[in-house]
C-alpha cells in the first residue's frame, strides 16, 4: 500500500494537532516523538514522521525497550521504503540494524 498526503479534515487535523504540539508542547514532543511520528504519517508529512519514527525508536532501546525499539523502527523504515526516498531509506535501514543487534 503506498502512502498518499491525505487530503481533508484527517490529514488537516493531524497536521495542526503536529504544530500544535511542536509549539507549545515541547517536552511532549522530545519525551513522545512516537505522537508526532503518527501526526505526521496521518497528515502527510512522511519525511518528518520517519525522523519521529527513528527518534522514537532510539528512545525505546535507551530505555533497553526492544521489542517497542523493533516496532517503531520498523515503521519508519517501512515508510521511507515506500516514499522511495533513498537517502531517508538508507539511513533508516542503518539505524533499524544499528539500533537492534542484539
């Protein structure tokens, strides 16, 4: 299944509930990326979600949370495998095998 920016209410919702976040609730933002990272994704703004996604994942092996770690990585590298960004793709596929060797 590709993913496509959504268009109307869902995606608008999401993108400003994304920028809400980002602007007045900072610490939400650094301590939960995983919120931004599903704002992000359901608003279209794939590129910033995979940074979410990989950020949040990281968080989860620092807190030596592997399976979470797994299930976050792998979403962002789903997404950036999809977008076909090569240069995200790539550096996503690093972290996910970086961050999960056992």
């Amino acid at each position: 299944m590709a993913h496509h920016a959504r268009s109307g209410v869902g995606g608008d919702v999401a993108a400003r509930i994304g920028e809400t976040l980002e602007n007045q609730f900072a610490e939400i933002v650094e301590t939960q990326p995983h919120l931004m990272a599903q704002h992000c994704s359901e608003a279209g703004q794939f590129e910033r979600a995979i940074n979410y996604w990989l950020k949040a994942g990281q968080q989860a092996v620092s807190r030596s949370a592997m399976p979470e770690a797994e299930a976050l990585l792998r979403k962002g590298l789903a997404l950036a495998i999809e977008l076909g960004s090569g240069t995200a793709c790539c550096r996503t596929g690093r972290t996910v095998r970086s961050g999960l060797r056992p």
